[in-house]
C-alpha cells in the first residue's frame, strides 16, 4: 500500500474536475485504485434491487470516488492562499 498525504477524516478540497474548490471530509479511502470517497461531492445515482426494505425498489444517490491527485488538504490550501 502506498503512502498518501490525506488520510480518513481530513477535510479536503478538490483541485480539478467539476468538483473544483469544493470541500469536504474524507469517509473512505481506496488505496488499491489511488482514490477517496469524499463527503457530498462527485455524487452519482445507483438503482436498488427491490427488496423486503424497499419494495418498490430505488434510486439512491451516494457519493463517487475521486483520484487522490485531485484533492489537497484544506490546511495547506489555506496556507497556500493566505501568502
């Protein structure tokens, strides 16, 4: 596994993509793929299986995956843009 400069729980903002200057914590990391699950953004649409919870089955809408090239932590971006 490859080290990362962001870890679960940081707060984030992203730098490129249609999510730029956007921030948000950090809920899930996915070393294998190089990418972050990263809170209310990238949201993306699944369809649920109609079960016994949901029987007339659902679209529900969860947050995607960004590359860890995109994101940057919010305290350096802070820094960064205060000089």
């Amino acid at each position: 596994m490859a080290k990362t400069h962001i870890k679960r729980g940081d707060e984030v903002v992203v730098l490129s993509g249609k999510e730029k200057g956007k921030r948000g914590k950090v809920l899930q990391m996915l070393p294998a793929k190089n990418r972050a699950v990263v809170e209310g953004l990238m949201m993306v649409k699944r369809h649920m299986r109609k079960s016994e919870e949901r029987p007339e089955g659902e679209i529900v809408e969860r947050e995607g995956s960004i590359h860890i090239s995109n994101l940057m932590s919010a305290t350096k971006w802070d820094a960064r843009q205060s000089k």
